[in-house]
C-alpha cells in the first residue's frame, strides 16, 4: 500500500526523470570542458541538453522522444571532439522506458535513427570497426533490457490479475454454498417443524371435541409423541447450525428419517386423523443418504399438505423401487377448495428442490375431479434429472 501511494504518474515521473537526467549531463559535460584541450563545444552541449529535455515527452509523444534521443546522441558526439560515455545516458533511458512500456515501433524508430547517423558518421569520417561493434551492441542491449522489463511487467500484471480472480472465485464458492446450506437448513426446519406441527393441531382438535377421555388421553398422548419428535428434531438441525463438537451433544436416539422408515411416518399420519394406504413395489435397492432423505421428506411434506388443507380425505403412497432409482407417488381424494397448496408454496418449493438436489424431478398439481397428486423419480446417481416417474395408480 505504501508503495503505491509512492508511485508517480506517467508524465509526472517523466518531467522528474528529464531534469534529473538533463541536469546530470549538463553538469557532466561543464565540468569536463575544463579538462578538454578543445574547450566548450555549445552545439555539442545543446545536443546534450536537448536530448535530456526531450525526455519530458516520453508518455504523451513517445515517438517525439525517440527521434530526439536517436539523433542527438550521435550528433553530440560528432560535433565536436568530445569524450565521456555520459553522452548516452539520454538515449539509454528514453529507448530503455519506450521498450519497458511497450511502445516497440517508437523504440525501434529512435534505435534506427541513431544507428543512421553512426553509420553515416563513420562512412564519412574516420571508420573503427571496434567502435562500430560497440555500439551496435549497446543499442541491443538497452532494447533488450527494456523488452524484458516489458516481459516481466506484463508477467507480474497478469499474475496479479490471476491471484485476484482466484479470490473472487473462492469468495463466490463460499457465498454459493453458505447460501445451499441455508436453503437446505431451510427445508429441514420446514419439513420438520410443518408435519409435526400440523399432527399436534389435528390432535389437540381431536382431543377438544371428544368427551371420551380414553379418546382424550389418546390424542394428547399423540401431541406428547409428536412434539417429542419435534423437539429432538429441531434440537438436531440447531446443533448443525451452531456446529456443536459432536462429543458435547448426546448421540442420536433415532434413525435418520429415509425410506425404510416410511410406514412409522404412515402411521403417525394415520393416528393424526388421516387414513394412508402404503404400496411398497420393487426390491429395496441401496440409495445414496440425499436421495434417501429426500424421498422421506417428499412423501412427509405432501402428507403434510393433505393434513392441512383436506382434513377429512384420504391419502395413498406409492414407493416404487427399479434398479435406477426410486418413485415416489403420493396421492388424496380431497375436494378441490380455494384451501388447496399453491403451485409455488414453500412446501412444493422445497420439494421440488429436494428432488433436483438429488439429480431427479417432481411434479405436483391438482387431480382431475378433485385431489391433489405429487410424482417424484429420484435415480440412483445425482447426474441429470431423469424423466418423469412411470407407474400404476396407486
């Protein structure tokens, strides 16, 4: 942070750069004047300090920069009999930052130009072939360096950039599943919390209209079992919500809700006030927990619906077993009423939800002539949805 609060702009670091530069070789070539034979040279030094100037412009006009640093170097030197290596600090750093910020065409331009006038320099004057070689191999390597400046620059943007799409990506996964694990959470408590509850008030209805009190003490001691089983439950899911080290709670007490447990959720159902006739077809083949878990909960919230809005109906389940999967049917003979379930309730929501989550999919709506139906086909594998559930009529 503290280094990018540090870091000039462009053209800032450009005029800073040109008078550093420009005043360094200005203060060069002065004091040398002294010690050359030949005295000061004005239209050696105004090359000198035109070029240094020049590198002001390096952002905004690099190709202005490039031709002025290309041809003063050379001129600097053949316009008078001048000595010093400090001559090639303008054209050095121009040609160094053009190749850096990759701007090649301007970089290649000022390199031209001033192995142009070099080469006219010799052909016209005195010819060195190690002093041509030299340069020709200094100007090589400042493009080099920038290019490879260049190269590096790019490298470490993109590995930033990569670093920060990572994290994006993960922030995304993290979001993605804490909301899954919401929605699922929010399934359980309504699966859990709607049934039982939906038992305890057929119950406790029951047990306010029947003046037999063993019929009484029947219903309040099915209220006493299902809020027990209300409780436990919701104990379970809150525990998971805390996430409670498993040696601190006491182990479970009950078997996880699946399809092998199908006829004790009948039977409540039935003990609630609603006849439900149970058809178990096919093998029972191992399933995977999710699909387990969802065809449960599935027969569970429709028998739930039925409780709720078509009290004195009856209800049948169907679980059919096939070497790739499971389908569940669930039917009722209630009455059409404005009470029935929503096509898009939370409970039918999370059904549906359930279903896809297990790689399968559900139906539900109305009966032609009254009823409600729901058709799940949940498959063995979580690949894609397979087509929907075939079947008798329960």
């Amino acid at each position: 942070m503290a280094h990018s609060a540090l870091r000039l702009r462009p053209a800032t670091a450009d005029l800073v750069l040109a008078g550093a530069v420009t005043a360094g070789l200005v203060a060069l070539d002065l004091l040398f004047a002294t010690l050359r034979t030949a005295g000061f040279h004005g239209d050696a030094f105004a090359m000198l300090a035109f070029g240094g100037l020049s590198l002001a412009a390096t952002t905004r006009m690099p190709m202005f920069t490039a031709v002025i640093v290309g041809a003063t170097t050379p001129l600097y030197y053949m316009l008078g009999p001048v000595d010093g290596a400090w001559g090639w600090l303008a054209f050095l750093v121009g040609i160094f930052r053009l190749a850096a910020a990759g701007q090649r065409f301007a970089a290649v331009s000022g390199t031209a130009v001033a192995l142009l006038l070099f080469t006219a320099g010799e052909v016209f004057g005195p010819f060195n072939l190690g002093r041509a070689l030299s340069l020709i191999a200094w100007i090589l390597v400042v493009v080099s360096a920038g290019e490879i400046t260049r190269n590096r620059r790019a490298y470490l943007r993109e590995v930033e950039h990569r670093a920060a799409e990572a994290e994006r990506t993960r922030e995304e996964e993290a979001r993605r599943r804490a909301t899954e694990e919401r929605l699922r959470i929010a399934r359980e408590l309504h699966d859990v919390l709607a049934h039982q509850i939906s038992l305890i008030n057929v119950q406790a209805g029951a047990a306010l209209h029947r003046r037999d009190p063993e019929q009484a003490y029947a219903a309040l001691d099915a209220i006493k079992h299902a809020s027990k089983d209300t409780l436990r439950e919701l104990r379970s899911t809150l525990g998971v919500l805390r996430q409670v080290d498993a040696a601190d709670e006491a182990a479970p007490v009950a078997p996880a809700p699946s399809l092998e447990r199908i006829g004790e959720l009948v039977r409540h159902t039935g003990q609630a006030g609603l006849p439900v006739r149970l058809t178990v077809e096919g093998d029972p083949v191992p399933l995977p927990a999710k699909t387990d878990l969802a065809g449960y909960r599935i027969v569970q919230e429709a028998l739930t619906n039925t409780l709720r809005h078509a009290a004195d109906a009856q209800a049948s389940v169907l679980v059919r077993y096939d070497p790739d999967g499971v389908a569940v049917w669930i039917d009722d003979n209630g009455p059409a009423s404005p009470d029935a379930p929503p096509a898009d309730g939370n409970g039918l929501r999370g059904m549906r939800e359930r279903a896809a989550a297990a790689g399968g999919e559900l139906t539900a709506g109305p009966r032609p002539g009254g009823g409600f139906a729901v058709r799940a086909r949940l498959p063995l594998d979580a690949g894609p949805a397979h087509g929907p559930a075939t079947g008798p009529h329960p």
